[in-house]
C-alpha cells in the first residue's frame, strides 16, 4: 500500500499536468481516463447513449469528494464551487468558481445565467450537499438545483474498494485522495437515467422529491428526510460525546442508527430480544439509566437506547422532554428487591444526587428551563460518579 501511494503520487502529478495542458475534449478524456486507471480510479458507466440527452443539468448523489471529476471523464461538465476559498485549490480540484459568496437566491441567478448559453457545457449538481457512502439512503435533496431548469438528468453514483470504507464521515479531500492511492482500487460505476421534466405548477420542493425518489429506486437505497445540516449537528455531537468522561459501548461516542448513511450500518434499528452482545449492552445501558431515572418505563429508555446508542443522550432526550413517556406509579415495595450490588449503586447515585442539592427527586418534570437543565447536571454527575467506581 505504501509503495502503491509514493509511486501513485508521482504520477498523478503526471495526470494533473496533462489534464491541464490539453483543452477539454474527446482525446483530453480519454488519456485522463487511461491515465487514472493506472492511479487504481476504475471508471464503469451504464446507458452511455441516455448520456447528454439534451439535458443542460445533471442531477447526482454525492458519495466522495471526487465524483465531479469521475463524471468529467465521461461527458463535459461543471460543479460550480460551493463552499471553500476560490483560488488555486479550487480550480485544481475540478470546481467552476462564479464569484457568487452571497446567498443561495444569487448562486441560481448566476447558474441560470450560466445555463443560458448554450456554448456552456452542462452542469452537475449534487443536492445532498454533504458526501455519504451511499449504501444506505439519500439525505434529503436541497430544492435550488431544480430551480434552475425544468428538464433535469439523474445520475447514479456508486463507488466501492477494497479494506477501507468509501467517504468516511469528517474525513477531508486530502485523507480521501491518499486512500484512494493507497488501495489498489476504487471502482466508480456510473448509471445515466433518462431525463425528467418539471410537472405543470410543481413547486421545486416537489421535484426535488421526485427526483430523489428515482435516484434511491435505481440505487436501492432509502430516500431519508435527513439533511446535510442534520449530518453536520450529529458530527458535533459526536465530536462533544467522545470528550465526555463516560461514552457506554466504547467506539467513537453515541452513533443513532439512523447515521448509517456514512456508517454503512442499517437503517432499521436491532431488535432487542436475544442474547447478542449488542442486545446485552443495551440491556446493560437500560439499567443504568433506569438507576438514575426510576419513573421512565424501562421499555421506553431501551427503546430510545436503539437509537442513540448513548446513555448520556437517552438521560437528556428523557428529562428534555423529547421522548414522550407515562411515569410507571408502581412503588418501591412492588418493585422486585435488587441485588445488593444494584441497591449499593442505587444509593451511591442518590446519595451523589441529594449531594448538591437539597431538595427532593420529582417524578414530573420542571417547569422552570433552568430546574430542568439543573437536574439534568446533576443526574448526570451522578451517573459520571457512578461510573467512575
């Protein structure tokens, strides 16, 4: 692998210098072509002839920071740059700069502009505007790319290698491209589907919608409702939850299934019963937040536990309100007697709680913001003290 990366690197110089020096033609792709096979970039498309059919807007999902450049080997086209400082990277990377840095209204004024030369060649826009492996959905399609024209072209990307996961969540270009040299392959199969025009009055919510329906049909994918900003929230989150002292289930801090789009994993949650190791942690992380929350029924806390995976984010969407639940009435002496582990714990977590403050536990939740967010420090201190025994 690492021989493979040093000679690679030499030659995708090589690549870069020639793919500048030649204008933009038949002959230009097809020696970028051949010379990016050598680089381990396999490039397979499917339907060549629906290529271009009178489409001025290629619509495609988003799966590594290089498939403008892959579909670039094939047809003619541009990607307008969206984010990042225009300059020299920028136009390296293969992104058309517009000079557009104010809202999204302005950019698709200059894109309908763009696409009304008819010497300009297509555009490729990717609506997810955020990179997934795409073995598992699509994040919810951004309407302007379909404000632009009423006659769009679907385009389906998927990419696979060997050992190494395709577009890691929070990985940049750079760690992309040094795996892309350093396995000895990635295949980019490409499927042209024929064009889809704008029905009559159909708002560009609507078709975008339409649009990522057929694009998650032809990928065999789930068509999701989660957005690039929802990605971005949960990568911060992440990012916050793998500092905290405590992160139940080791790995990378609390992951909700629902993420699988850059984890690979399933969208549909596991089923608890069982004796799996999985199950078994749930049922570990059950009873450590019934210890600290005792009136949340155990099915809603293992419920809610399937999809955050996280002890310390089931305790706040809990006290938050986020998860609705009916407090258990049952008391104490109709509980069945806990162990004298579990009772010793217990105690050690009430008496860290009745600690810093002094007023009783309620089964209901404050009405005071600055109650609610007190008790939910303080539980989870509790919880933190807990864990550290």
């Amino acid at each position: 692998g690492l021989c493979l990366l040093v000679l690679r690197v030499f030659i995708g110089v090589h690549v870069f210098l020639v793919s500048c020096a030649l204008p933009d033609s038949v002959v230009r792709r097809f020696i970028v072509r051949v010379m990016c096979s050598v680089l381990g970039l396999l490039v397979r498309q499917s339907d060549p002839r629906l290529r271009g059919a009178g489409a001025r807007v290629f619509i495609a999902n988003h799966v590594t920071p290089f498939d403008h450049n892959v579909v670039s080997l094939l047809t003619s086209c541009n990607t307008p740059a969206l984010s990042g400082a225009p300059g020299f990277i920028c136009w390296s990377r293969g992104f058309m700069e517009l000079g557009v840095t104010g809202s999204r209204a302005e950019l698709v004024d200059s894109l309908k502009e763009y696409s009304a030369h008819q010497g300009n060649p297509p555009l490729l826009l990717f609506p997810e505007e955020a990179a997934t492996n795409g073995r598992a959905g699509l994040l919810r399609f951004s309407s302007w790319p379909f404000s632009i024209l009423d006659v769009v072209q679907p385009v389906a990307l998927q990419v696979r290698r060997p050992l190494v996961a395709v577009s890691v969540a929070d990985s940049s270009w750079i760690t992309e491209l040094l795996w892309t040299f350093f396995v000895p392959f990635t295949v980019y199969q490409v499927r042209w589907m024929p064009t889809v025009p704008r029905r009559a009055d159909e708002r560009s919510e609507d078709f975008a919608l339409r649009v990522q329906e057929l694009l998650a049909m032809e990928l065999g994918v789930v068509s999701t409702r989660i957005t690039a900003s929802d990605r971005t929230e949960h990568m911060k989150r992440l990012r916050h939850t793998s500092r905290l002292p405590f992160a139940p289930g080791g790995g990378p801090g609390c992951g909700t299934s629902a993420w699988a789009l850059h984890l690979g994993g399933p969208l549909v949650p596991p089923s608890l019963p069982g004796s799996a190791p999985e199950d078994v942690r749930v049922v570990a992380m059950a009873q450590q937040v019934k210890e600290v929350l005792p009136h949340v029924p155990l099915e809603v806390i293992r419920t809610d536990l399937v999809q955050t995976n996280c002890v310390d984010t089931t305790i706040a969407n809990l006290l938050e309100g986020r998860v609705p639940f009916f407090p258990e009435t049952k008391e104490a002496g109709d509980l069945p007697a806990p162990s004298t582990s579990q009772a010793a714990a217990a105690s050690g977590i009430q008496g860290s709680v009745a600690a810093p403050s002094s007023k009783p536990a309620t089964k209901q939740f404050a009405k005071s913001p600055v109650e609610r967010h007190l008790s939910l420090q303080e539980r989870k201190r509790a919880l933190y003290d807990y864990a550290r025994r």
